[in-house]
C-alpha cells in the first residue's frame, strides 16, 4: 500500500524559511518523479516544482530561486526548502507521485506566511 506522509509545514514570518518532508512508503521512491502543489484557500491547487528520476528540477515562476526540491532516495523522502516565504505562499502543501497508473498524493501539510 503507497502512502506519502507531508510535514513541516508551520508559521513563519514573511522572508523566514521552512523545509517541507514527503516520507514514502509501499513505492519504489528511486524511479518515480515526484510532485510538490499547493491549495490556497479558494483557489485551485497549482504546481510548485517536480524532482525527475534523473535529478532534473523544475520550478513554477512564482517560487523560482526561493524554493528547492529534493530527495533522499535511501529514505525514500523528498524536501521542499523554502526561503524568502512571502504571504503569498500561504497554502496546504502536498507531495504527488504518479505511480503505475495511480496518483497518490500526501495528506498536506498547512504553511501559514505572516507579514
């Protein structure tokens, strides 16, 4: 059974800085590209950044040069630094891996960006 489990998400004041967790299980984490979005409330969920297989990022505009992804295939977790929060940041993140035909998608993890 896949599960993702989110964490680190908090409140932080505007230019503080968080890293978000995305612990895997029941997958095999190394050959999957793995997903970071984010919900604001009212909004539609979006796409924050992607982590491939072979160690390609992307990035969406509005966290460029400010957030970083990353993973730890050996525990089977992915990160999300985030520098230079801005109140505009303020969402419920999730971790999303595409996997056999499935998406599974972590619980959220609630970031809360004070100005």
């Amino acid at each position: 059974q896949v599960q993702l489990v989110d964490a680190g998400g908090g409140l932080v004041q505007a230019g503080g800085s968080l890293r978000l967790s995305c612990a895997a299980s029941g997958i095999i984490f190394s050959i999957n590209t793995i997903y970071w979005y984010r919900q604001a409330p009212g909004k539609r969920r979006e796409f924050v950044a992607t982590h491939t297989t072979n160690g390609r990022t992307n990035y969406a505009d509005s966290v460029k040069g400010r957030f970083t992804i990353s993973r730890d295939n050996a525990k089977n977790t992915v990160y999300l630094q985030m520098n230079s929060l801005k109140p505009e940041d303020t969402a419920v993140y999730y971790c999303n891996v595409p996997y056999l035909g499935t998406n599974y998608w972590g619980q959220g993890t609630q970031v809360t960006v004070s100005s």
